[in-house]
C-alpha cells in the first residue's frame, strides 16, 4: 500500500513538473534588406489562429506541444512558412527575415486608407509611379511623369484623372496633391508648384482615381496624387545625376527663326540617405536651368531637401521627425502667342511676367505605437510661397498655410483596421492681385476597412469639414465613400466603389481681377463649391508568364458634379446700369451646373524576365464621355479641354549592361474649347489664327520618347534621351504648343 501511494505521488509530481513547463513559440521579426523590426506582421498557426508582432517586431505563441504550420504574412512582403515541433516544455525561438514582394498586385500602397495595403485589396483604382521610371526618363518635374499615366493628364499645370477636369487658367484643383500623406496646394491659388516636389527622393507616388473627400477633404473631388518620400535602407546610398540636353529644330522650321542658336537646358541633382544608429538622415539639392524653346519662356531653380527620423531606445515605438524643402526660382510662362504661324513661339509682349519665387516647406511629424499596438500619429505643416512680378508688381502675391492632422490607427484582432482623425488648416493670403485674405478649416473623419472570410474587403468612411473664409462660414455636409473587393480566384479581384467628394473656391477664384493681354479675368465674390461623386465597378487580374508577372485591370466608371466651377465668358459690367465696354468682356468663374463623366479604363502592368529579358511594362486606354448636362445644344454638350479617347505606356527592356525604354502617348482630338477663343471677331484678337489652326489639327497626336542608357560600372550609368523622337507638332490647351524634338545626355553616380 505505502509503495502504491509513493508511486501516485511521483506521478503527480512529475507530471505537474511536465505540464507546469509552457511550451511555445517566441521570435523576432526584420526586414531583411532594411533589418529595421516589421510592426504588424501577421504569424498564424495551421491557418486557425495566431499573433501579431509588437512594436519591437517580437511575437510570442503559448502552444501544446505538437507538430505545426506556421505562416508569416506581411503587406508587401514575401509571404513565409515554416514547419516546426514543439516538445513539452520547450520554448522555441524562431526569428524571421521578411523580403519585400516584387509581385504588383501586394505592392504595399497607404493612400486609398491611410494605412498600408496591399494593392490588390484596394476597392478604388490607382496608378504608382515608381522611382526607376522617374530616373530612366530624366524626370525634372513629376508633371510629366503625371501626364505618362494611363487615364490621367496634367494641363498647363491643372491635373485631371478621367476627364474630372479640364482647364480653369491656373486656379484651383479637383485633384488634392500630397506630399508624404499632407496637402501641398497653396492657400490662396490652390494649385499645385509641381516643381517644387522632390523628384530627386521619392519612394513612389500613388495615385487615386475618383472621388476621395471623406478621407482627405476638399479638392479630393476627382482623386489624389501622394508623392511619397523614401528613408534610407540599411546601406548608406549617395546619388549624383548630371545632365544636359539640347532643343532641335521643331518641323515647321518657321516657328523657330528667332533662335540665334538651339536652346539648351541643363541640371543637377543630388542625394544621400543613411542611418546613424536610431537616427535616418536624407539630404537631397537640385539645381535646373531651361532657356526654354520659346520666346521669354524660361525656368531656373535651386532646390534643397532635408528629411531626419529619431527612434528613441528608451521609448518604445515612438519616433518623431521633419522633412524640409526649399526653393528658389526665376522663371517666365508662356500664355498666348502672337499668331499661329511664325508667331508661335513668340509671346504677346504685354504678357511677358517675369517672376521671383519663394517656396518652403516644414513638417514637424511624431508617431507612437502604445502598449495594444494602436498607432497615433500628429503630422503638421508650414508651407510658403512668394511670388514677385519684376515688371508688373501689381500682380505680387503670397501665402503661408499652416496644418495639422492627428490619426489614430487601430488594427482589431478580426481583421478589422479603424482610422480616425481631425485636421486643422488655416491660410493666410496676402496680394496685389485679389487682395487679402484668410480661411481655415476644421474636420473630423473616420474609415472602417474590414476583410471578411480573407476573401472579402470592405471599406466604409465618412468625413464632416467645416470651411472658413474671411469669417464667411461655408459649411459642408457629410460625405462618405464606400468600397467592396472580393478575391474570386487566386489572382482575379472584383472591386466596386462608391464616393463623394466637394471642392470649395479658391480665394483666386472667387478675386481674382487682372489681364492678361486682351483676357480679362473678374472677381465673383458668391462663387459657391460644387460638389460630386464618383462610382465604379473593376476587376484586376494578375497574370504570370515565365518569370514575368503582373496584372491586367479593367473598370467602368460614373462620375456627376452639382454646382460645377468653371471660368465662363461674358460681359460683366461693375456697374449693370451702364453701358459696357470693352474692358467688360472677358471671363469669371461661375456654378455652370451639372456634368456628368463616363467611360472605361484599361490598364496592363507587370515586371519581371519574359524570354530571358527583362521587362518592366505599363499601358492603359481611356475612354471618356465628358457631357455638360447645362448645356441645351445636343451636338455642342461634351465639356471643354477634355479628350475622348487615351491611350499611354511605357516599356523598358534591359540586356546585360545596356538597357532601353520607350514612352508614348496618344490623345485624340480636344473636341470643345473656349468658344471666345475661335469667335471670328473677339477670337481673333485673343489668340490669333487659332481656329483655322484646330481645323487643320483636328485627327488628335501621337507623341513618342525613346532612351537607351549604358552601364558602365555597378555605380555608374549613362544615357542617351530623346524626347517626341519623331518631332510631332502637338497642343495642350489653346496656344500651347508642346516641345519639339530634343535630346538629353545623362550621367547617373551611385555609391
């Protein structure tokens, strides 16, 4: 009996020793190019349940003991599994490197959520631009790279995606512009200094088509463009890019026989970004000079960038940061030409304005994950912009916009992510040529993005502004966005959308009052903001062909506007009681009315080695039925400056050292205009010659890059660029004849 109860206690003992030992899974997580530690990743366990990593990239599993799959998920990155034992009382250690995935369809993209996604769960359409494009092509402006992408169009500085706009002389945007997730329009005007984004330190930039206001607010009625600025990796990487290029005669060699000789332009850029231990540093200057194929129509600017990260080690999961940016520019546009013969290339003189300008930028940011891995995040910003007419000081003008937005970001255990957030903004405009003035607004918004099933996605956000001019309240009403995407195959993804968005007048808009030669532009103090939505319904498909992959994406969208902005021609008389004159003619921005935008969108993209070659590839079709629903005359209803049908890509091949690319753009005939422009009389005198020239220019154009480059060492590389190859004779809007044919030698250093 006594040795059967010692027995049972040396049981008992030994097996309350056995099961008191936790058996289990612990590790870290890293980006294995990086090594920083990956927040977030997902580590499931035979595909039921699991963890996430913490702040400090750390996870930790209790688990019985047993064989397991253990899977390692992460946006944008190469997913990993491993098969592990666990034995009893064993703790395991497993750390992880995670690569980042070349696949495009799980790019990580933030803009559509202001959190990071894979591109294939987004409910909206969207375009990225990537870095290597913007080098190959010697892009000195992100405009052009803009105008390259299949559905959008940039003109005379005013964006557009899928026809959302057309052309309102320079004053506001339908298209919100961010710079690293904060708006970068300026107060007074509301557009965007594309020059002064720094093309020299881009991560990528993402852009989002259709209706965006009820993340992002007022002038996100027709999508968003976010230039992302990147941080350094874990090797230190200095960059040098020198180049020169020459203009060639244009076809019709009377256009330039005012050249003494060709014109030139010429630049330089540079960049560098390290680690120092928790500190990222990124330091960057651009210098540019264009004597510009055109009379008085030049750019010179000097630029310098600095970006700075801490991540303190004794307080964990904070960082805190600025990035800067600073300009200098002298520059002179081009607006209406003399005539369209050999007068088109020349400017009137009376609007020849050479100008002085300022730009700066400073955004103070700080960012904390607390102790459930919820992320808060404060970003502000302090943008300047000054602007000095040597010769007309009557047109001087300025503004500073101060804002700040806080973003509280929680990812729930079911998949669930909430964004929540309020902004502040307030302007302050001080000029000659619409006088001076403030705004300010205020918001609030939130969005639910939650994946049902690991199958469905579904987005759902809302947003209330309150706006504020000069102590005139225009307050808007909620708007929200909604969107549905849904994994019907391994690579095939159905998508449809739903979004609203708003624009309130630019103080531009609603004061400007000038000339610009024989175009008078008028004030209208009770300009009203239009409002919109935008639908559509998509499908992407991924596809794989040996070593290349990428995806094929097709969507039909429906976009209206209410209270549409547009600047309208007329006679406005100051006084209605007198008789009007000449000076009274001219154009003010108006509440045309409703329009309505419709069409389909193509687009094919991929990278990768196809019959042992690589190849990076982008093309896409627009079609758009622009209609002026205001408009009674049937034959005469498409909106103005819009184009019916695009076609765009690019494609870059590479063999060993020598790699080539070409770019190409297709748009068809701009069916409607200004009517005042082609008037036999007023038309005349504002744009000379311009309607004989559109009706001989009526079959659209086809304009054609092409560039071949060398790699001599693997630090250094050089160039060949040849801009329109076959030196088409082209049109953005009325009188802007686009650059003829010109070359580019570029040298690019890397170390």
């Amino acid at each position: 009996m006594v040795r059967i109860v010692i027995t049972f206690i040396l049981i008992s003992l030994t097996l309350h020793f056995v099961y008191a030992q936790k058996s289990g899974l612990k590790g870290t997580i890293i980006d294995a190019n990086t090594r920083e530690t990956l927040v977030g990743v997902n580590v499931i366990i035979d595909s039921i349940s699991g963890v996430s990593s913490d702040i400090r990239g750390n996870y930790s599993l209790d688990l019985d003991p047993g064989r397991y799959e253990v899977i390692f998920k992460y946006v944008g990155y190469h997913t990993e599994q491993r098969t592990i034992t666990i034995n009893f009382g064993d703790v395991r250690t497993l750390n992880i490197e995670l690569s980042q995935m070349p696949i495009e369809l799980d790019m990580a993209v933030v803009t559509a959520g202001k959190f990071e996604q894979r591109l294939s769960d987004v409910t909206v359409s969207m375009e990225i631009i990537k870095p290597a494009f913007i080098e190959n092509t010697n892009t000195t402006n992100i405009e052009s790279a803009v105008k390259q992408m299949p559905g959008c169009d940039v003109l005379d500085g005013q964006a557009s995606i899928r026809g959302g706009s057309g052309y309102n002389y320079g004053a506001g945007s339908r298209v919100l512009v961010l710079v690293d997730d904060l708006p970068i329009l300026t107060a007074d005007v509301g557009e965007v200094k594309w020059n002064f984004l720094p093309v020299e330190n881009i991560e990528q930039v993402e852009i989002l088509k259709g209706a965006s206001s009820a993340l992002y607010g007022s002038s996100a009625l027709n999508g968003i463009i976010n230039v992302r600025t990147s941080y350094p990796d874990n090797e230190p990487q200095t960059k040098f890019t020198l180049f020169s290029g020459i203009y060639l005669k244009p076809s019709r060699k009377e256009l330039a026989w005012w050249w003494d000789t060709n014109p030139l332009f010429s630049g330089f850029s540079f960049s560098d970004s390290r680690k120092l231990n928790n500190i990222d540093i990124v330091s960057g200057a651009n210098v540019f000079s264009n004597a510009g194929y055109r009379e008085d129509n030049f750019e010179e600017r000097a630029r310098l960038n600095f970006a700075f990260r801490h991540r303190p080690e004794k307080t964990e999961g904070f960082s805190y940061g600025f990035n800067t940016n600073i300009q200098w520019q002298y520059t002179s546009d081009f607006f209406i030409w003399q005539d369209a013969d050999s007068g088109a290339f020349l400017q009137k003189p009376e609007v020849i304005t050479p100008t002085k300008g300022f730009r700066f930028n400073i955004d103070p940011w700080a960012s904390f994950y607390d102790n459930r891995q919820n992320r808060h995040s404060l970003r502000t910003r302090f943008y300047k912009v000054q602007n000095r007419f040597e010769e007309n000081p009557d047109k001087n003008n300025g503004s500073d916009l101060y804002y700040g937005e806080y973003r509280f970001h929680k990812v729930f255990k079911n998949n669930l992510n909430w964004t929540l957030g309020m902004m502040g903004l307030y302007g302050v405009t001080n000029a000659e040529l619409y006088g001076d003035h403030y705004n300010s607004n205020i918001a609030i918004f939130t969005q639910f993005d939650y994946k049902f099933f690991s199958r469905l996605s579904a987005s759902v956000g809302l947003r209330w502004e309150r706006y504020t001019l000069d102590n005139t309240d225009e307050e808007s009403s909620p708007v929200v966005r909604a969107g549905l995407n849904y994994q019907v195959a391994g690579y095939t993804f159905i998508r449809a959308s739903y979004g609203q968005g708003y624009r309130f007048p630019s103080i531009a808009e609603k004061y400007t009052a000038t000339s610009l030669g024989s175009v008078n532009i008028f004030p209208n103090p009770d300009l009203k903001p239009e409002t919109g939505w935008t639908s559509e319904l998509g499908i992407k498909q991924g596809i794989k062909i040996s070593e290349w992959n990428g995806y094929v994406d097709i969507a039909a969208y429906w976009t209206e506007y209410t209270d549409m902005m547009e600047f309208t021609f007329g006679v406005w008389p100051a006084d209605p009681s007198q008789e009007p004159t000449l000076d009274d003619i001219g154009f003010k921005s108006l509440n045309v009315g409703n329009s309505r935008i419709t069409g389909i969108d193509l687009n094919l993209t991929g990278t990768g080695t196809l019959a042992g070659i690589p190849l990076t590839l982008f093309a896409g079709y627009t079609y758009m039925n622009p209609v002026d629903l205001s408009n009674d005359i049937l034959e005469n209803n498409i909106l103005k400056y819009r184009y019916k049908h695009s076609v765009k890509g690019d494609a870059a091949f590479d063999f060993n050292k020598i790699s080539t690319g070409i770019s190409f753009i297709y748009n068809s005939f701009m069916e409607r205009i200004d009517e005042a422009f082609e008037e036999p009389i007023l038309g005349q005198e504002i744009f000379p010659g311009l309607k004989d020239y559109r009706i001989e220019n009526n079959k659209g154009f086809v304009a054609v890059d092409f560039r071949v480059s060398y790699q001599f060492t693997a630090s250094a590389k050089l160039a060949l660029i040849v801009k329109n190859i076959f030196n088409k004779e082209y049109m953005g809007r009325p009188g802007d004849i686009q650059p003829p044919r010109n070359v580019t030698l570029q040298f690019v250093v890397k170390f």
